[in-house]
C-alpha cells in the first residue's frame, strides 16, 4: 500500500480514463475537468511514476510498449473501487438515472415524461443525454436505452423495439417524385452518427448499386431531421424519430417503403444485477408508450393520402 504514497489518485484516475477512452476530450469529460487539467495530471502522474505511460503523437495520447499490464491493474482497481463506494452507498429508491442517447430524449422520451410523472409522482427521472455508452460498474445509472444490435459486454438488453428506416422530406419536396429513383436528384441529408447507411434502403426500394451525393452531414440526428422539416433535402428517418413530424405533417413519408437494419431499441442494465422496482416500473412504462406509439405510426400509414405516401 506504500505505493500509493508516491502517485496523487486524481493522476491515476487520468491515466486510467484516458486509456480507456482514448482521449483527453472524453476523459476530461468523464472526469468533469478540462482537457488541459486532464493533460497536466497525466504528466504529474508520469513524473511520479518515473516513467512514461503515453506517447504524444498526431492521433493524442497513445500507451508505450510495456505499460498494458499497468493501465489493465488501474483499470481493475478503479472498477473495484467504483464498486465499493455504491455498496456504501444507502439506495435511492426516489430517483431513476436514465442514460440515453440525445436523439431519443428530446423527440421521444421528454413529450411523454409527464404521463410517466403522473403514474409515479414519487419517482424522479435523472435523464443522462449522452452519446458515450455508460459503464455501469463505474458510472451511476439504473437503465440504459441504446440502439444497436443488442450484443455489448457487460449488460443484460432487452429489445424494445426493432428499428426500420425510410426516407422523409418536407412537403414541397415531393411534387415530382414518382418512383423510388427520383429520390437520388434531392439534396441528402446525412446523420453523420447513424449505424446504417443508405444501402440499406435502396437494397429494399430496388435500387441496390445506386450512389448518393450527400448535400450536408450533421452530427446529431435531430439536426438532420430539423433541416429536413426546413425543406433542405431528405433523410433516412425512423419511426420513433419522425412520427411526431409526420404526425404533425411537417414531414411526409414519399414512398412505402421501409427497411430494417438488423438493430433495434434496447432497454439495458447491468449484467447478473437484479432490477429494483423502480427499473421494472420505468421498462413497465416504456413499453406501453412504445405500443402507443406504434398504433399512431400504424394509423397514420393508413391515413396518409396517396400524393404523399405513394404504394
């Protein structure tokens, strides 16, 4: 234990972070300090340790020759520490920590919080919005929503829903479409964080082969969807993505056509761990707020008049 005399533990949680991360960005991120405190404790802890840990290169931070069996025993600690502290910890059966992708929260889970609120109104929702998949060994989360194939190491998933994309642009967009090819001429809009490509859809519309010309890329998915509320061109969408717009007819769906891309929605939490009532009852809800969510979608498709959803 004498050891641990020579090294400061904010040093070594750097290092720690920064290799598992591969960044100082995401670390000082995790960390909740800047990249330039984040940098001055890697190289205090170095200092310390009398040695090297990662070499600077054009590409960040990259671990020398020799220091794997080191970052892998940090690593290991960290996680057990983490582990001991929330056995500490008394539970909060009040609050429900949610981590969920950006996209998800604002155009599905905040319109519908409130009914959430109104069957548990002792029950607070914590909302973590993140794009960083969590580690719930070390981060302080009850559930997980992720979109994926449903295979991560480490936790136990739960499909909600299988995922299906199709194309939607604004309502002016689609006077002159006739077939599915008469997309190709419009301006793409890509999601630059989206799992699937186009390849997917032009396999489903006949259309395998086919190139597209991407008029602007975004980082965010709602970004895109915005822009395509806005009449700039069109995006590959999903339903609990673009229901709302289609609903609302700020978006049209041109033709029937939709396209599954092997992933899905899933509800997920740590591995071997037993769910508290509080997850049960929040999955219990997610659930009933996906089927209504799926009987609008199936309404509106057979709602949608033949200019707009052509068959």
């Amino acid at each position: 234990m004498q050891n641990l005399n020579r090294v400061h533990l904010n040093g070594l949680r750097a290092l720690d972070s920064v290799a598992r991360l591969g960044s100082l960005q995401a670390a000082a991120q995790e960390l909740g300090v800047t990249i330039g405190a984040v940098s001055q404790q890697v190289i205090k802890a170095e200092a310390q340790l009398g040695r090297p840990v990662f070499a600077r290169t054009s590409k960040g931070l990259v671990p020398v020759e020799g220091t794997a069996a080191l970052l892998a025993r940090l690593g290991q600690g960290f996680q057990t520490l983490s582990e001991a502290v929330a056995m500490a910890r008394p539970p909060d059966d009040t609050v429900l920590t949610v981590s969920v992708a950006p996209v998800f929260a604002s155009r599905f889970l905040l319109p519908r919080i409130d009914r959430f609120t109104a069957r548990h109104p002792d029950l607070r929702l914590r909302l973590d919005a993140t794009s960083r998949l969590v580690d719930f060994a070390r981060d302080d989360v009850d559930i997980g929503i992720r979109i994926g194939r449903g295979v991560w190491p480490g936790v136990e998933a739960d499909l909600l829903l299988p995922q299906t994309v199709f194309p939607v642009c604004a309502p002016a967009l689609v006077r002159d479409l006739r077939e599915p090819a008469d997309l190709l001429s419009l301006p793409i809009l890509l999601d630059g964080q989206a799992l699937f490509s186009w390849d997917v859809w032009l396999a489903e519309a006949g259309l395998a082969g086919h190139d597209i010309r991407p008029r602007h890329v975004f980082s965010e998915a709602s970004l895109a969807l915005e822009a395509a509320i806005a009449g700039q061109g069109v995006m590959l969408a999903w339903r609990l993505l673009a229901l709302s717009a289609l609903s609302q007819h700020c978006l049209v769906m041109p033709f029937a056509i939709e396209a599954s891309t092997g992933m899905g929605h899933y509800c997920v939490t740590r591995a071997g761990a037993r769910r508290p009532a509080k997850v049960l009852m929040f999955v219990d809800w997610l659930r009933q707020e996906m089927d209504a969510a799926m009987a609008e979608w199936a309404a509106l498709r057979t709602s949608l008049d033949e200019p707009v959803l052509r068959r």
